[in-house]
C-alpha cells in the first residue's frame, strides 16, 4: 500500500514540475526501494534533486546526507516531498526538516516553485517564521515606536522585541501576523531552502567509511582542489565539483554486475546528469578518472 502511495506521490511531483516548464528525470535506481533520490529537476538555472515518500519517517538519514550531498556539489536544492508523519498530515506552506535537509507536501512545493519563496517552517513547539530584524527595527523607529510601545502591542516581553531585531529569537506564527499587520509583509524573510551547511574547497564529504576502491580517487580529488561525495544508493559513485565549470557525475562500470543491473545504472546516471546539466563519466577504471579530469582542464 505504501509502496502504491509512493509511486502516486512520485507522479504528481513530476507533474506538477513539469506543467511548471520543468525539465524533470525519474531516477529509478537503485531498483529497490532504499535509494537517496526520486526526481531531478531543472529549469533554467533552478535545480531540485528529491526525495519523495509518502511517509516521512521512511526516510533515512543515509538516504538524505547522500542527497544533501549531491545538492550541494550540484548547485541544487535538495528536499524531500511527502505527505505525512506516522502520526499525522504535514501541513501545507509549511517547511519542515528531516535530518537538516528540507521537507514539504507537494502543495508547499508547487508553491515554492511558482513564488520562489516559502515563509513558514515547522519547530519545536510550534510554526515560526524569520524576521529581516533591521528592516523591522528601521519600521519601528520611523512609527517612533519605542521597544516597549511595540512589545505591548505584541503581548510579548520588551526583551523579546529586542531579540527579533537581532534574529536570536524564533518568532510564532501568530506574533508574525501581529507584526505584519503593523509594518507589512516585507519585513519577513523566506525560509532557506538551499543554505544548508556542508564543507567547501576541496573536502571529503563524509558520508561513510570510504570504500576501499574509492579512497585513492578522493584523495587525487582533493588535492586537486575537488569537493568530493561518494554515494553508495544513487547511480553516481563520486560526485565531485572544483568551481561552476567542473561539476562532474561519476559512474563506475563494474564487473560482476548483472547486464541488466549495470545498464539500469547507467541510464539513471545519464538522466541526472543530462537533466541537471552535469558533465558525467562513466568509467571502466579509475586510474583514468585523473587523466580525464585533467584534460577536461586542459
């Protein structure tokens, strides 16, 4: 039953994406359930790469430190789409988060999409928006409100008011819309979709111990200044990017795996990185990865 929704859900993403002018890839391996991506997406210079569950607690927290990963080394905003929790319905233009990694229904998502932004995200204890506090504290000031006329207003503590403007406080949903009924909408900031904090210049990104076959690469790759992944539930063995130029999806072509398997792989290797405009190698060997790196280069 699960497995139906999923694939549902997985349809009116894509859907939704490319009514939207979207050029959309449907990732379909690994061929078992427990893969890291779903959907690519782009349009025009706007990348997503996903993942979609109808249930979120479904998903790992392998499963989105490989997609984190990818997101960031392409330049891409990676979220997961669902529905619901086990215990209850996501709400709509609302974000959420599942292991640091962005989470929304597929109404949020179309939102997000045609708006470009979302105001709303889901904590502890609540719904809460983010304030642009110089703007509020320059509003307030041209009202020639003091801290005190506002925090009255509010129903909150002067102390309060003075942590909004400084962004060291969460802010409900509710003084939000006090706020906004004062000094407008435009003293609200999005939520961050795609500043998520992983490690530049050159870095590993350590998702696992490294594979044995892969830690000699990596290491060549860092000293040449790459940030580095290595994905063991997507078709791209080694992500790697050094500037906007040199992005690259790398796909080993292994022995010992099925013919069926290994051309499974590779399509949904050519689908991301056609679809996210990613140059990609598929190699037969890695000794060679540096040579076709370093002509790449010139």
């Amino acid at each position: 039953m699960l497995i139906t929704r999923n694939h549902g859900l997985v349809e009116e993403v894509i859907d939704a994406l490319r009514s939207r002018g979207f050029k959309v890839g449907y990732v379909e391996y690994p061929t078992y359930e427990r893969r890291s991506l779903d959907i690519v997406a782009r349009r025009s210079n706007e990348k997503y790469i996903m993942k979609v569950s109808f249930e979120i607690d479904c998903v790992s927290s392998k499963e989105l430190a490989e997609l984190a990963a990818l997101s960031k080394i392409f330049d891409a905003a990676g979220i997961v789409v669902s529905k619901k929790t086990r215990k209850k319905e996501l709400k709509d233009y609302v974000v959420y988060e599942r292991y640091n990694v962005p989470a929304m229904t597929p109404e949020t998502l179309r939102e997000l999409v045609d708006r470009g932004e979302v105001y709303v995200y889901a904590g502890r204890g609540g719904y809460y928006v983010r304030i642009n506090g110089k703007k509020l504290r320059k509003k307030r000031e041209e009202k020639e409100m003091s801290l005190g006329d506002l925090a009255q207003l509010l129903g909150v503590s002067r102390k309060a008011v003075y942590e909004y403007e400084r962004k060291r406080m969460n802010l409900s949903f509710s003084t939000a819309l006090r706020l906004i009924e004062i000094f407008g909408e435009d003293i609200l900031l999005p939520v961050n979709i795609r500043g998520r904090d992983i490690r530049e210049r050159g870095e590993l990104i350590e998702l696992q111990k490294l594979k044995t076959k892969f830690k000699e690469i990596v290491s060549q790759l860092k000293e040449l200044g790459f940030l580095t992944a290595v994905t063991e539930r997507t078709p791209i063995d080694i992500a790697a990017r050094r500037n906007d130029k040199g992005k690259f999806a790398i796909t080993l072509k292994e022995t010992g795996r099925s013919q069926r398997d290994l051309e499974a792989k590779l399509e949904a290797a050519e689908i991301v990185s056609r679809t996210l405009d990613i140059r990609s190698l598929i190699i037969e060997d890695l000794k060679n990865l540096v040579r076709y790196i370093s002509e790449f280069y010139g």
